[in-house]
C-alpha cells in the first residue's frame, strides 16, 4: 500500500488517493480464483479445475477484479489513514480511480474527527453506591437461581403449563403456507405464542398422538392470512412438566454442595458480586458522564450516521441469535425502520460524543494499543465464552477490537484517577 497523495477539501473533509501494488493484488487476485473457480464452467475442463488463466482468457481479464478489491482495499483504507496518522468521522466515500494487471489505485474522501475540547477528565469525584443485600435482592436471588434450576418431570398426557415438544404442519383450504411447518418446536402450553384455540386444542394430548388442529387467523395478521381457517397436522413428541424446586439440604447436595445453607452461600455471594459490580458501573458512569459533560464538540452527522448503523447492526444480530429478524420486531412493535432509526438517533449521538471523548483522552494519554495486547484479549475472551480465538476473530476483527481497546484504557484513565465519596 503507498499513499499517492493527500489533499485537504473544505467541509472538514480529506482526500487521500492510495495505491494497491502488484504483490498484494495478485494475491488477492489468487485468493479469489481460488474461492469462486467452481462458479466459472470452462469447455474441456473438470468443473473448479480450470486454471486463473484459462478462466481469465474465457470470461474476462477483470474476471475477478471485484472480488479483489473488496478483499484488498479494508486493509489498505485502514493502513493508509493510520500512517497518515488521520482520523475519520464516518464511513470515507471511495472511488476506483485506475485498475489492472499491475495493482489499483482508489481515493478515499472522508469526514476528519472535529476538534475536542474536553474539560477536566482526571481526578473527578463521584459517590460509589453501597452494595448491600436487602431481604429483597436475596429473595430475588434465590428465586431467579431456582428458576434456572428447574425441575423437570415426564409426562403422559399433556396439559396447561406443560412443554410439548411437537412437529406441525398448517394449511389453508388444502395449501401449506410460509411459516406453517416445524419439527421438534418446543411449546409452552398456555404462553399465549400460537394462535388462539391452538394450545387449548393440543392439551391432552399423548406422546406420539397426531391431531388436526382447527384455527382462524385474526384480522390483525399478515394480509395473506388474516382471517382465514387453517388446519394443522401435530404430532406430540416429548412432554415435560417443570416446576419450581425446594431449596433443601435434598436439592443442594444434587447441586454440589453439602447441604442448603452452603447452597444458599454461595447464592448470596454470587449475588453480592453482581451488586458490587453494578456499583462500580454506577461509579464509572458518573465520572465519565462528567467528561462528557465538560466537553466542547460538534459531533459530524456522518458520526451520528455510522454509530446508528452499528447500533442497528447490533440489534439486528441480537435478533438473529433469538430465532427472529428485525421485520417482526418492527412488526411487534409498530414501528417502521425509519421509526426506529429516529428512535435510536439520540443514542447514536451519545455514543459518537463518547468515542470523541474516549479518543481524545487516548491521544492526550499517548494511549497505544499493542498486537499483544489484542491477542491478549482474544484469549480472554475465549476462555470466558467458551468458544474458540479464530470463532471471535471472525465475529471481532482485530482492528475493532484494537479500537474497542484503545477506547476502554482511556475510560480506565478516568476511572482510575477518580475520587469516591
């Protein structure tokens, strides 16, 4: 990667024009033929046998360039600004200005970081919280553990209450319809999460029993059904009944412990732990609230705009994890898209303000973020969810998490120098 050129526009804005060389491309190059050579049939060749070459002379010589340069030019946009020693508000704005055999050269217009001013940020006061267990928070804590620890019971018959692992297949006037078929769905009977008089019809019924169950789609559904009859087929697999344990000397030696007070111990400590956690937040926020406070900044629209995304982006894979999509949250909850990014804009710009803050005190502090110091990180986050370093790689790549890093020393620098009252 070289920086060809670096030029100032007005807006607060700068171009830098940065060129790929011919190492790198080609083996960007070679990576995406390797990737993608099954895609590309060739007369008398095995299909993904086909040399670059041959699949370079039968398509085009640009067969690949797209894949490349998407490959290519993250690093480079990140190398070139670090090494310009710049830092941007938003996503840059990018342009391919030549390509070809030998390399590519792109330029890259973005919005610089606006001037911070801040106020003091070292030495603030604030008052810690005291994390003391009331006869609620222990109550609270026993039950949310019981909770956790349910007691599962069998069943025969199905009833009110009872979890019916079931297999389902809807239609209406004979046709099946999107959405309409599982297998294995675990239902809560009585949680209200399938149409009315579904539940009710499957009660009752026996381990590997089929039924048809009859419904009407309210007028309040997706047009297509609203309103309609349908008929599901179900087949009930398991059934289970889980209830509430009692916490007695019974219960903790099946949990580990030698008996109920050990048990409750431990509950307790856990639960204090979480306490003093929570105060230390509470501590930490109010000083940084100061700083944020006592900051002087017009924060950049396009700033507010990428934080938005992020949060959305966010939102959207929280959903993904859960089973469901950001349409039927939307739908759940009455809102468009625009809605919601209206909604969240507020804390968008919190978010952005905070970044600015974090960055500035980082650069005041001389804050770097070493290699080891993200590898170090990577381990421990590996360790603490359980789940391999390359799975977080993927999920966190290295340049967030150094950011994410930088911004969470110079927090550090706040909190540390505190003062408690």
């Amino acid at each position: 990667m070289t920086v060809l050129n670096k030029e100032m526009k007005e807006n607060n804005r700068v171009e830098l024009t940065i060129r790929v060389e011919k190492p790198e491309w080609q083996k960007a190059l070679d990576d995406a033929y390797q990737a993608n050579r099954d895609l590309y049939p060739v007369d008398g060749c095995a299909p993904g046998k086909a040399t670059r070459q041959a699949l370079e002379q039968a398509y085009a010589p640009d067969v690949f360039y797209q894949e490349a340069v998407n490959e290519t030019f993250p690093r480079a946009l990140v190398e070139a600004f670090g090494q310009e020693e710049i830092l941007v508000a938003g996503a840059p704005e990018l342009r391919i200005v030549d390509i070809g055999p030998e390399g590519f050269t792109f330029a890259a217009l973005a919005e610089l970081y606006p001037e911070v001013k801040l106020g003091k940020y070292k030495g603030l006061a604030a008052p810690m919280p005291q994390a003391e267990l009331s006869n609620d928070d222990v109550d609270k804590a026993e039950s949310e553990w019981l909770q956790a620890h349910l007691v599962e019971e069998e069943r025969d018959r199905a009833a009110m209450g009872d979890e019916v692992t079931l297999d389902f297949d809807g239609s209406v006037d004979g046709v099946p319809f999107d959405g309409g078929k599982a297998e294995n769905y675990p239902l809560l009977l009585g949680s209200g999460m399938f149409i009315d008089g579904f539940e009710e019809q499957v009660a009752g019924i026996r381990p590997e029993e089929e039924r048809e169950i009859h419904v009407t789609f309210p007028q309040q559904y997706t047009p297509e059904l609203a309103g309609k009859a349908a008929v599901f087929r179900v087949k009930a697999h398991r059934i289970v009944r889980r209830s509430m344990p009692e916490l007695n000397d019974e219960f903790a030696r099946a949990q580990g412990f030698s008996d109920a007070a050990a048990l409750r111990q431990a509950i307790m400590s856990a639960a204090l732990q979480r306490k003093e956690a929570q105060a230390r937040d509470a501590y930490a926020d109010a000083l940084v609230r100061q700083v944020l406070d006592g900051m002087e900044v017009r924060v950049p629209d396009s700033m507010v705009e990428s934080q938005l995304t992020g949060l959305l982006h966010e939102l959207e894979s929280r959903l993904m994890s859960q089973g469901a999509s950001l349409s039927d949250y939307l739908q759940m909850a009455g809102m468009t898209e625009e809605d919601l990014r209206a909604h969240a804009r507020e804390n968008a710009l919190e978010s952005a303000r905070y970044e600015l803050a974090m960055t500035e005190i980082a650069r005041l502090e001389h804050i770097r973020v070493t290699d080891e110091d993200v590898e170090r990180r990577y381990q421990e986050m590996s360790r603490q969810f359980g789940v391999p370093v390359e799975h977080i790689r993927q999920q966190l790549p290295p340049m967030q998490l150094s950011h994410d890093l930088k911004l969470a020393y110079a927090r550090a620098v706040v909190v540390d120098s505190g003062v408690r009252l």
